[in-house]
C-alpha cells in the first residue's frame, strides 16, 4: 500500500502531501469513495462546506476502519459566511456535519472576495478558533498577493498553507515563489488541470512510458516533486488507487523542468482569485 509523504506547516502541525479532493462529488458518493480511498492508504481528505457534501465525508470518518485521529481533514469556509461571528457560527455548523470528535485539522478561507472587504475579519476568527483549540492549523485559498500579505501584516498570523489552482497549463510559479518568502505551503486544486488535454501532451506521455506510469501519476509526482500538497479526486476505484501509487513515481529534474515548461499565459480554468463571486 502506498502512503504519502508529511509536509511540516510552520506551527509544527504536517499534512499528508498527497490527499483525498471530493469536489464535485454528490454526498451520497462521498461516503462511498472517502471510504474507498481511506481503505487504499489516503490519510487526507479535502472537502468544503459549499461541496455539500461534509456530512458524507463525515459519515465515511465514522464507518470507515481507520482510526479518525489518523485522517487529517480540511474544510472550507464559503464566502456568504465571511465575517467574524458568522464565521465562528459556520465553524461549528461544518463540524456538526463533519461529526468530528477531534479539533479539524485545517480550516481554509474559500475565496478571498476583495471587493466584500470582509477576509480581514474572517482572518481573526480563524485566529480566535486556532487559539480556542478548535482547529489545529487555519489556511486560505484562492488569495490574490495583497490580501495575503495584508491578513499577516494586520494580524502578525501566517496562514500555514495557501490552495490555488495549479496544473501543468498554470503552475503558478510567481504565487508560489510568494507562498515560499512568506513561509506557507502551497496546495494545489485541480491538480490534473480537470483531466483533457494535459494528459495527452507529448512531455507527459513519454515521461510515463518512461517510468511505466500513466499521465495522471506523472503530474501528481511533479507536484510532489516541486513541493505542493495535491488533493486529486476521482470516484473511480482504480484511479483512486493509482492516484496514490504516484509518490512512487521519481521524476528527473530535467523531466521537472519539462513539465514546468507547460504552463502558459492563458492557462487559469477557474475563476480569478483578484475578482468577487456575485
């Protein structure tokens, strides 16, 4: 059985590199699949309140045979629920859903939304539920650099980690050279670019023939090669095997570099973190 490696936050507290994304994923299935992938070997999963599906996940925690102390759990904050009490209320909600009995691992503000003006305060509530022993480690995603930097320099609290959509056609380097200097991990979502044209590249594929891979394992293994924690989802039991099986895939620098090489200038699938959800 494969098992991922630990990234170490800077509050002490590690994440499993190489997690369980169940985005898109009616709750029902999530139950399903959370368990399926726990049985392969994943100790993270990634979920968020707006995914409707926590108490899934929740109810997988509770059936599955692995111990819930054992499975590092991210839940997000969705942006409706911005500001400090309302934050703290939504808090609690998801862990309701989540039926957690342990504090949550890591909680993650969804989206910045600029233009709200409310992430400052969303930021101290976070604090306030790190502090009260409720979540060990607090995070954001999808920051645009200001309002990242502004949450550290109002506040004196680095967010431990920084999920952003990054793949092979955007690999964010200017934002993870950012998340590098201020000490923050980075996590990639749609990791695999939402599958299509990425994993038919001519770099990919011969990179996969080479190491007897498939283009899928190639890119997680160059995520993990450059450092990010990636939350791949499939529903598919093989995949989510397979996806796992690629921290044993070792990629050359050279082989790093051509895959580094994909990116391009048009390549963002989801929104931009810098503009505000209607």
């Amino acid at each position: 059985m494969a098992t991922s490696p630990n990234i170490t936050f800077n509050d002490g507290n590690q994440i499993p590199q190489l997690g369980y994304g169940v985005w898109q994923v009616e709750d029902d299935v999530a139950e399903k699949v959370v368990v399926q992938a726990l049985d392969a070997g994943y100790r993270h999963v990634d979920t968020a309140k707006i995914y409707g599906n926590e108490a899934g996940v929740g109810r997988a925690l509770a059936e599955s045979d692995v111990d819930e102390n054992d499975v590092f759990v991210t839940t997000k904050l969705w942006n409706d629920d911005q500001g400090y009490e309302s934050t703290l209320e939504a808090f609690d909600a998801s862990i309701e859903r989540l039926g957690l009995t342990k504090p949550l691992d890591l909680y993650l503000i969804h989206w910045a939304q600029p233009a709200n003006g409310k992430y400052l305060d969303t930021w101290k509530a976070f604090i306030e539920l790190q502090k009260q022993g409720k979540v060990k480690s607090i995070g954001v995603s999808n920051f645009p650099e200001e309002q990242l930097r502004e949450i550290i320099d109002e506040t004196g609290v680095t967010p431990a980690i920084h999920q952003i959509e990054l793949h092979p056609y955007f690999n964010q380097e200017h934002m993870r050279r950012v998340n590098e200097e201020l000490g923050i991990k980075t996590e990639a979502w749609s990791p695999l670019g939402q599958g299509g044209d990425v994993l038919k590249e001519k770099v990919v594929t011969d990179i996969a023939e080479k190491h007897d891979a498939q283009p899928g394992q190639v890119i997680i293994a160059w995520h993990l090669a450059i450092g990010n924690v990636v939350i791949p989802k499939s529903v598919t039991p093989e995949r989510i095997v397979n996806n796992l099986a690629s921290v044993d895939v070792r990629l050359s620098d050279e082989e790093v570099e051509a895959i580094n090489g994909l990116t391009r200038d048009d390549g963002r699938i989801g929104m931009n973190p810098t503009e505000t959800m209607e």
